[in-house]
C-alpha cells in the first residue's frame, strides 16, 4: 500500500484510482465530477429524498431531475468533501 492511494476493481476491465497526496485545496467545478448510472434511477432519486440529502439538475435547481436531449435522466450532488457527482439513468 502506498499512503494516499487506493485503487479499485470495478470489474469488466474497469478500476477506479483514488490518489490525495496533493496537499494544496482543491476548487471543485462541476464539470469533472464522478459519473454513476443505475436501472433503477427513479428509486435512487426517492431514497436521496427520504435522506434529505439536497441534489439538482445541470443548471442547479434545487430537487430537480435533469433530462438531457438524449431522454437520459441525471441528478448532480456533492459528497461531503464538495466533490460533485452525478447519477444517471444511462442502461448498462
């Protein structure tokens, strides 16, 4: 193990790396953020509301449920360090 880095088998051939050995702050911007896509989005979006925890669409309106021109459905929250990630309804 190497401090501050974490990697992932996501499996398919996918990993995930996780390295923070940068010891400046970082400014988040929504446009890189973590994506994530689930078959069952409308429940994902029901079960973020019964936790209260606050999401939104691209523009960033509060609860709001993004459809993209695509038909595909997204929401954009932040974890606790202010990284944004985003849920979708892409099928797998």
């Amino acid at each position: 193990k190497i401090e501050g880095i974490r990697w992932f088998v996501l499996g398919d051939s996918r990993e995930l790396h996780l390295i923070s050995v940068i010891k400046e702050n970082v400014t988040t911007n929504k446009a890189l953020h973590f994506g994530l896509s689930t078959d069952s989005f409308d429940n994902f979006v029901k079960r973020l509301n019964t936790l209260k925890i606050p999401y939104s669409d691209w523009p960033g309106k509060p609860n709001t449920v993004n459809s993209r021109a695509d038909g595909i459905k997204q929401i954009f929250f932040q974890d606790p360090d202010g990284y944004w990630l985003e849920v979708n309804s892409v099928d797998q």
